[in-house]
C-alpha cells in the first residue's frame, strides 16, 4: 500500500497490519515467534491538533456534520457508512479544542474513535466501551497555545465517493495482510464476506508478492478446490473449480467479464486481489460454468504519491522487472494516476518454452464531486510463446523401457515454433452517490485479443510408436492474423431503506455484451515425429496442403437482474436474487451456412446467514447457472439444443474471530451438471456429427480455506478439499461412474510466512509451504489412467530494511526476496492436458531472487 488517503471519507479505514513473514519450517518459526514480542493493540490518540477555535455545527445527520468538522479542522474523519447510517448528532456550538468537539459530534452515537495517522481519525463501535462524558466549555486560555499550522487550501479535505473510499482502504489491508474481510464479487454490493451465503475465497496481494507467483494458476492454487490443466509455461490459463472447467466465461476483471483472460494468461504485475466466488454464479454474471468466477481486481490509482520498482533474477534465464508509480495529477488532488509496467525475458524447464512478455496498465482516477468518481483505464498485454504440449505416460510416471524421459523434453518443432499473442483493453468505470442511501456505478470495457500472422506450432498427437521412444506430432499454422474483440457494459443501482422493521440492500442491474471472432483461421498438417531420447528439433516442418479453416462467430447478451439483501434480524439475513438473460449466436465457417441460436434463462438464487454469535457465520443457498450449448451443435430433429443448466446446493460455516485476524470457511457442496450434449448413440448419425442431450455430471465435497494473521508479522493460508466429482448419466454407459479428469480426491495446501518485529533479527523473514494432492484420473475416456498424487515443498526468505533520508538512492525502503519452488526437486506429474493422455512435468527447483525499492 502507498501511503494512506488524506479526503474525508464515509467508509471506516483499516489501520495498516503490520509487515508479514513466513516459516519454512514450524521448528524455526516457533523460535522466531519466541524470539520476538508480540505487538501490544494501539492506543487510542487525540486528535493532533489542540488549540480551541469555534465550532457552529448545528444538529444534524452524523455524516454530514463530520463533513463540517473536517472541513473546519483539517482533520480527515474515516468510518463505514453502515455504522452512520440514520445516526443524528446533537451538534457543537462554541470555543473548543477539535477533540473536544469531536466528543460532542459523537455523544450518545454509540461511536468512539482513535487517530490512525497524522491528521486523520477513525470511528468504530463504541463495542461496550463507557461513553464519554461531555466536555466542559472553557474559555480560551490567556496564553493560547500555538495553534498547527492550517494546510495550504489546495489541500483541503474534499468527501470523496464511498466506493472509492471503500476501495483506497482495502488497497491498504491487501498489501499488508492476507485476510480479507470484504468482496462485492458475490453481490456486486459492499458486502461483508460473512454475510454471504456462499463460498468466496480472497487472495490478497500480500500473498502475491511474497510467493512471486506470475500466473493466475500458480496464485490460485492457494484456493481449495481448484487445480490447473496446462503446464505452467503454458499460454493459456487452464482451471478447475469444483471438479468442472473453468472456460472463458468464467473469468471476470473488476466485475466485468473478461472473455479473452484465458487465453492471454493473465499476469499478477497488475492485480491487488482475486476473488472466487464458488458454484453457479449465473444471477449476477450470466452464462458462465458452473464450478465459480475468478474476479481479477486490478490497481487503482492512490492519493499519495509512491513508486515501486523490482528486479527478478533466476534460474533457466529468468529476468523481470516491475514498476509501480502512483499519486495525485494536481495539488488539490482531484485527480490521480496508477501505471504499472512489466517486462519479462524468459525461458523455462521445458526446451524451447519461451515466457517473453510486456505489459503496461495506466489508470486515471477524476474526483468529479463529492459524489462522483470517474475512473479511465487500459492495459496491453503481449506474450512471445512457444506453447507446449504434453508427453506419453510411459516414460513420464509409467515405466519405459528407454528409461525415464527427461523432464526438459518440448514437443515443440524447435526454433521454427512461434506462438505469439497481444491483448489490449481499455474502459472505465464511473460511479455516483445521489445520497447516503443510494448510488449508481456504470462501467464499461473493450477488449481485443489478435494472434499473430504465420504462427506455427505442433504438439504430440498421442500415439507412441512401439518403440516407446519416437512419438507422432501435428502442427498447425495460422496463416493470418487471428483477432477476436468483446465489449461489455454493466449499470448497477444500489440503495439501503428500512421497511417492516427490516434493513434491504437493494440491487438492480443491466448488462450488456458482446464477443466477436473476427478472423479465425487455421490449418492442420502432420508433423516430423520425434524421439524423445535423442530429439533433432532442425527437421524442417512438413508443406501444408489443403485450404484449412476459418470461422466467423458472434456472440451477444442482454440482461437484467435484481437482488435483494434483508436483514430479518440482527442475527439473521436473508439474500434472494433473479437474473433473465437473453443470448444470441452467430457461427460461420468457409463453406458453410450460418448457424444461429437464441436462448433465454432465468437464473435464482436464494440464501439464509445465521449467526448465533457475533464471530460465527452459519450459512445455506441455493443457485442455478446456465451455459448456451454451441450454435454449432447438430441435432437429429433439427431444433436446437437447451442450455446446460447447473444446480448447487451449499452449507456451511464462516468464521472471522480474534478482531477478525483469524477467517475460515468451511463449506459443503452438491454441484449438478445438466443436459450436457453427447455424441448419438446411433453410430450412423454421431459418425454425421449429430449429437443428444443427455449427459450429466456431478460434482460433491467438503472444502475448508483459513487465513490468518496469528501475531503481528505471522500471516498464514491453507485450504483443504475433498471432491468427489464423476460422470452421471451419458449415452456411452461405459463412462457412467468414471472420475472426472484432473479432480484429486484430496487436496491440501499451506503457505505461511513470519516476519520478525524487533531485535537484531527486525527485518529478516522466512516461509514455506506444502501443496498436495492425491491421485487424479488423467481422462473418463480409455483405460482411467491415474496420476500419482505428490507431496511439493515450497520456501523463501526475506529481508526488509528502511532507508535513511537522504541515502545516495532517495529510496524509503529496501526489499529482498528470495524464493524457492519445489524445494526438494521432487519429480512429479502435475496435470494431463485438459483430461487428455498427455502430460506435463512439474517445475523442477526453481529460484526467484529479487531486489525491490521502494520510494
């Protein structure tokens, strides 16, 4: 986080968490954790300024006479509009000092409050505390006491929007902790987490930036549930959630959808958090899959102005470096930038793997008013790739009788191979506060996604001569320019009223999309097969012949939704929500007619939060989703197909405890897949392409996720799933029973880190982890070849060090990292490409080492 908001604001600031560190092994973080005092709570502090001057705010709402009080001291008051709200305040008249004052403001209101910073103050619950009495009216003193001196007028406090309040603050707790307390991902509300009758799990870029994870699967592997399809080294993001695949309908960036994420793998350089909401998100999203969303929240623009620049160095020729800047536009600070950039110079394990990229991602944020905030942001993604694809069982964890194949081994054509690809966005998102009660937030975004011309790939085709040593390959060529663009708008209604004795948190939304293939085309070819133990990657590629393909497609959404949060009691709320959708396709290819479909859905969702006791959450919904089957999809009658529908069923329990340092969540879930499309059980008819509506999947488990702060520099995250997920009912009865690909039984994964406070050590962290997982069944097709499950072991060590004034650099801080992935060089299998017979090694050990300043 840089620096803290200097405006007044109606939402509650967080105090900025102590640093966190991490343990490699539990016998050395209990000898740092003994080493070092524990931090002692914050005291509550005055206000800075003491000198009495005269106050004449009359009686009125509590939020609007603290727009006064600030106003009249230069003093920013931060509190969540929900503790305000309907609160009035008897107000202040006459000579007193600003603390006194603002004991007056807050007489009888239930509200306390402590200084967080300079110049600036936090309310909270008074949470049983003795009110204070009200202070006696003095006269002022024969010799005053000299009064702080008054900032310049271009720094006066202006009420800045309570959306970006909201957002400044948990910018703040991101970078400090891994605990998050709050996400509008499965609302579009600012909702509490506990308040949701759904499991949603948040990764914080805390955890970002101590585990130097690049790639939303190696980020996202810290969620119980989810598990990756694609190497690493990839060019696509491949996952998992609850046992179904995550497609390009399931990824979304600040609450819009982001159809072309998958297929860029979205890099961190820019991301403050993800969150994931789990199951059926379709009454806020639409068409998507049923296993959840990945909300990518990317980095807003701050009103104090910081840089960040980080070097990483590593093994198999790694190079990055990073740079963030940030701060107010003009001296009023009603207009502020964000821009972040990245570079990275890359090979991999793999030969012939490449991961080059370049990224830049500027943002403007405008203060339009009081009440308004328009922010404008792009982002340019490109990546410089030689995708690979997987290797055969034998030799990989099967026996061969060559041996073991190296884990290096590429399917690639070599140095001729070349799989380039560049995205490019650019949106806004503008938001509006008509009162206290009700706001408005319109966005928008457009996004494109070009291939590059001639690019030229292969892969292994599956089949593995009997000398289990020379394997068949294919390769494909893009002779032009592939481009694909989308553009997506939403418009969200919020407002909070009070009827039959009951709070509402009412929403009402539109949504608009559209996803346009401009330009697919394509061709298939043989390949010169390889031997994987002695590989020649200069065997010129095979001619193509032939015309290949192209498709046109064009897919577009129009949708309203309303949602409707009641608080039935203190202790009891009620979440019920309704989406209609309307979807047309559009698909061509050459030669061939025009393929359209209209569908229509309706998407419930309905929820029930109890909590017996404040820290404890117990929670039950129910919600369904849909996803159009493709335009291209023949049917034997001829009608078109309905679309795949998805229920799940959940309960569970949310905790957040010990001033809600310590969150956990734990969920079980009955997840159905329906109306899948299948091939037709008539040989004749599948042979023409024609399919059936039958199939159905399954997906049920127990999910746990538990992020903590133990004590101040002691962060943790672990999760642990059981998914039972297999084939329901299909034509072929074959593979009715069988295991979904991919899905472990068991998955369990931690990650910690510890930062010690003081004494010779301050500065100094260390971390570690595990990540495991049971065996996975590669494909429901074939012989259910399984993956071993492995046990991998993760560590780091960190030294963080403050900077004189006036050192050479003109540098704040200094941050060093270094961190190790598969410590004990475990050989492992880590997926089969997206449930096929072929799969990809794990990483070996690799080393990150990096240099960060801060200033």
């Amino acid at each position: 986080m840089f620096g803290t908001i200097t405006t007044l604001c109606t939402r509650r600031q967080t105090p900025a968490r102590p640093g966190t560190c991490t343990t490699i092994h539990i016998l050395l973080c209990s000898l740092l954790l003994i080493l070092s005092n524990q931090g002692a709570p914050a005291h509550a502090q005055e206000p800075s300024s003491t000198a009495s001057r005269s106050f004449a705010i009359a009686p009125q709402p509590l939020s609007s006479a603290l727009l006064q009080f600030s106003e009249a001291t230069n003093i920013e008051v931060l509190f969540d509009a929900t503790i305000a709200r309907d609160i009035q305040t008897q107000g202040v008249s006459g000579d007193y000092a600003p603390e006194d004052a603002l004991r007056l403001l807050l007489h009888d209101t239930g509200l306390s409050y402590r200084t967080t910073s300079a110049g600036s103050v936090t309310l909270e619950q008074a949470a049983g505390l003795p009110t204070v009495p009200a202070p006696v009216v003095q006269s002022p003193p024969t010799d005053p006491a000299p009064q702080a001196a008054p900032r310049p007028a271009a720094q006066k406090s202006v009420k800045v929007p309570e959306i970006v309040v909201k957002d400044v603050r948990e910018r703040d707790d991101d970078a400090h902790t891994y605990v998050a307390e709050e996400s509008t991902t499965a609302t579009r509300t600012d909702t509490p987490i506990r308040d949701v009758p759904q499991s949603i799990q948040v990764i914080t870029r805390k955890v970002i930036e101590e585990q130097r994870t690049f790639r939303l699967q190696n980020t996202l592997e810290n969620i119980s549930g989810i598990n990756a399809t694609e190497s690493a080294a990839s060019l696509y993001d491949s996952l998992i959630i609850r046992g179904f695949a995550a497609t390009d309908r399931s990824y979304f960036r600040n609450g819009l959808l982001d159809p072309f994420a998958q297929f860029t793998a979205s890099d961190t350089y820019n991301i403050r958090r993800l969150e994931v909401l789990k199951g059926p998100a379709a009454v806020l999203y639409g068409q998507g899959d049923p296993g959840g969303v990945i909300n990518i929240v990317t980095n807003k623009a701050q009103p104090n102005a910081a840089y960040s620049a980080n070097v990483t160095l590593g093994n198999f020729n790694f190079y990055r470096s990073e740079l963030d800047a940030t701060g107010p536009l003009n001296a009023s600070k009603t207009v502020l930038y964000r821009l972040n950039v990245a570079g990275q110079k890359a090979g991999s394990f793999m030969d012939y793997a490449n991961r080059d990229l370049a990224a830049i991602a500027p943002s403007v944020t405008w203060l339009m008013s009081s009440r308004t905030t328009l922010t404008v942001e792009a982002d340019y993604l490109r990546r410089w790739s030689n995708d690979p694809y997987g290797l055969p069982a034998q030799g990989t964890f099967l026996p061969n009788i060559n041996g073991a194949i190296p884990r290096n081994r590429s399917t690639t054509l070599g140095d001729f191979s070349s799989f380039n690809r560049t995205s490019y966005r650019v949106g806004y998102d503008l938001t509006h506060q008509f009162n206290d009660k009700w706001s408005i937030r319109n966005a928008f975004r457009h996004t494109i996604a070009e291939d590059d011309a001639n690019n030229l790939y292969s892969g292994f085709n599956g089949i593995l001569e009997p000398d289990q040593r020379t394997i068949g390959r294919f390769q494909v060529l893009q002779p032009g320019v592939a481009r694909r663009h989308a553009n997506s708008m939403v418009t969200n209604v919020v407002g909070h009223v009070h009827v039959l004795n009951m709070d509402h948190t009412l929403l009402t939304g539109v949504e608009l999309r559209q996803e346009k293939t401009d330009q697919f085309r394509f061709i298939f070819a043989g390949a010169p097969p390889l031997d994987l133990f002695a590989p020649d990657y200069s065997l010129n590629p095979l001619p193509f012949t032939g015309n290949g393909a192209s498709l046109n497609a064009d897919n577009k959404t129009a949708a309203f939704y309303v949602q409707d949060q009641v608080t039935i009691l203190p202790n009891l709320k009620f979440m019920g929500g309704l989406r209609f959708d309307y979807v047309h396709q559009f698909q061509q290819s050459v030669g061939e007619p025009q393929q359209t479909s209209d569908n229509h859905a309706v998407s419930p969702r309905l929820g029930l939060v109890y909590q017996p006791i404040e820290p404890v959450s117990l929670y039950t919904s129910w919600t369904k989703g849909f996803q159009p089957s493709s335009a291209s999809a023949f049917n034997p009658n001829g009608e078109l197909f309905k679309p795949e529908r998805s229920t799940q069923y959940e309960v569970g329990v949310k905790t957040f405890m010990f001033d809600n340092r310590v969150t956990a969540t734990l969920a079980w879930f009955h997840l159905t897949r329906e109306n899948l499309v299948t091939p037709s059980p008539d040989p004749a008819q599948a042979l023409q392409g024609f399919s059936v509506q039958t199939g159905e999947q399954r997906s049920q488990g127990v999910e746990l996720d538990v992020t903590a702060q133990i004590t101040p520099g002691w962060n943790l995250i672990t999760g642990y799933a059981y998914t039972d997920a297999e084939v329901t009912k299909d034509n072929d009865l074959s593979l009715v029973a069988k295991r979904l690909a991919n899905v472990p039984y068991n998955k369990f994964t931690l990650w910690s880190t510890y930062h010690v406070q003081e004494g010779l050590l301050q500065g100094f962290g260390v971390g570690g982890g595990l990540f495991a997982y049971t065996g996975r069944n590669a494909s429901i097709f074939g012989d259910q070849t399984e993956m071993p499950g492995y046990i991998r072991a993760d560590a780091a060590l960190y030294y963080n060090h403050d900077l004189q004034k006036g050192n050479w650099l003109g540098a704040k801080s200094l941050h060093l990292a270094l961190n190790i992935r598969n410590l004990l060089d475990q050989r492992y299998v880590a997926t089969s490409y997206n449930g096929s017979s072929q799969f990809f090694f794990g990483e070996p050990r690799t080393v990150l080492a990096t240099v960060g300043l801060r200033f």
